[in-house]
C-alpha cells in the first residue's frame, strides 16, 4: 500500500514539472511576461498639461494629468485604453495597471493602464494643478515687436495685439537637440507643439522691411526656421520665419547653448539668441484695403 501512495505521488509530480516545463516554454516563444498587475481608483484632471517624451528623439505633447487613489500628487499619463476623454471635466475612473517584460524590445518594460469603469463624471476645474509637467526654468518667455508705416496705424497695430498667430506674452520650449518645440500662453496652456528645421540662407534675399526693426546686437547668421505642427498626430506646416542669429553685446554670458538636467534647451546661459522676422505687409494690405498699408513688419526673440 505505501509503495501505491508514494508511486501516485511521483506520478503526479512528474506531471506537474511537464506541465510546468510546457508554460515556461509558452512564455519562452511568447517572449512577453505579466510582471505586475493592479486595480484601483484614479482621477484624471479636466486639462492636459504639456509634456516631453524623452525617447530616441525628444518630442513635445499634451498629457492627462491623474492622480492615483491614495495619492495627491498629480502625474502625467499619455494613454487609457477604452477612455473617451472630454477636456473640462474631472473623471473619477477604476483602472487596471498592468506592467510587462519583453526583452526582444528595445525597452523591455513597459505598462499599460485600461479603463474598467467608469465611477464619475464631473463638470468641473481641476484644483491644485502645476503649470505643466515641464521644468519652468526651460520655457524661453517671448519678446515681440513691430513695426508699421500706415495711413491708419491704429487699427493695424490693435490687429496685431490681437493676433493670435503672433507670440504675445507666450514662451517656447525646446528639446536639447533643438528638434522639437512647445509654445505655451502666460498660463502655461498649449498653443502648439511639434517639429523645425533650420536651414542656413542669404540675408540678402531678407525684405528691406527688416531693418525696421534692427536686432540688438551682432548678427552672426541668417537662417530660416519652419515650423511644424502636430495635428491629430499629423505633422503640418505651422509658420515660417526669416531668422538672424545675434550675439547681444551686453551679455557676458558663454556663447554655448545650455542643456538642463531634463533635456530642455534654454537660453539662459548664453548670449547667442534667434531673432524671428516675418512681413505681413502683403496679409494686412488685404485685411484692411482703406488702411494705406504700406509695410508691416513683426519680430519675436527668445
């Protein structure tokens, strides 16, 4: 009878190292593991905050701000799968937090967060927010000026104040390699983000209207700079500037762009700044035909 029982139990445990022995192999081929799963209560804000995803090439983007239940810190998310999100209300939705491994990938590890219920829905502002989730020490506040020779000047001017196009009390943000931007209102808002490109030109072929408005310093170089912006995840033309380069004699700051501990490009720290030009002599001769528009000119630095 005791070599039965021990025999069964061999048995079975025989068969409980094969069966263990054929997931392990699954897991093998699969190649992709559940390190860590959980469920919980998170609230996310009724805006998206601004947000750099350092990956390869840095890019600028718009995050949900939550707060996980049990904390009161808000954090950025990029992405809740089955979550049909409405900027300006407060949602209070059970989640599920799932982490994986793959080491085929190129980063292993990563989670993905999921809607299981939705537990409310509120019209509502946000409380205790920060401004973004960018270091405020990277945004570049925006100087503009301009310039008009017009019979009517009022009205130009006033158009111009108001012009949402122009960067009026906005700040730009820049990833360390200068390929990507962000441009925020004074409230830190989004206005838009995405891409430029730089390419070296002859200032020669700059409108004579630019010397209107003559930047304070030394030019070292002409350029022109294209933005591009992303739009439902489609990059799109979004303006185009004339560019001089200038060195500002009353600086006396290094001449290297600086590069902070979370890969922004700033200009503080250096006395080499973009000058941004653009004549829209031709744009406000059309909008405003009785003006006696004869040149208007706008530059922004940074």
């Amino acid at each position: 009878m005791k070599r039965v029982k021990w025999l069964s139990v061999l048995l079975l445990l025989a068969g409980a190292f094969c069966l263990a022995g054929c997931l392990n192999e699954d897991n093998e081929e699969d190649g992709v593991k559940i390190t860590g799963h959980k469920e919980y209560v998170m609230t996310v804000a009724s805006k998206k905050l601004a947000y750099a995803i350092f990956s390869g090439s840095d890019s600028f983007t718009e995050a949900y701000a939550v707060r996980k239940e049990g904390s009161q810190t808000w954090e950025p998310l990029m992405y809740i799968s089955d979550f049909d999100y409405e900027e300006g209300y407060e949602y209070e939705l059970r989640v599920s937090e799932t982490s994986y491994y793959d080491e085929r990938r190129s980063e292993p590890s990563w989670t993905e967060y999921k809607m299981l219920e939705l537990v409310n829905k509120t019209e509502k502002q946000s409380e205790g927010l920060p401004g973004s989730f960018i270091d405020e020490q990277c945004y570049n506040p925006v100087e503009v000026r301009y310039a008009v020779e017009a019979d009517n000047k009022a009205v130009i001017e006033n158009d111009i104040r108001n012009n949402r196009s122009i960067p009026f009390g906005c700040s730009y943000v820049f990833a360390y390699d200068n390929a990507n931007w962000l441009l925020a209102d004074a409230n830190n808002d989004v206005r838009a983000y995405g891409s430029v490109s730089r390419k070296n030109v002859d200032s020669s072929e700059f409108p004579e209207s630019y010397k209107l408005l003559p930047p304070d310093g030394q030019v070292l170089s002409s350029m022109e700079w294209t933005f591009y912006c992303i739009l439902n995840d489609a990059k799109t033309e979004y303006r185009s500037y004339d560019v001089f380069m200038v060195e500002r004699g009353d600086d006396n700051n290094t001449s290297a762009p600086v590069m902070n501990d979370k890969h922004y490009m700033t200009t503080a720290g250096t006395n080499v700044h973009p000058w941004l030009y653009e004549d829209l002599t031709e744009y406000y001769k059309a909008k405003y035909p009785d003006a006696g528009v004869k040149t208007v000119v706008v530059c922004h630095t940074f």
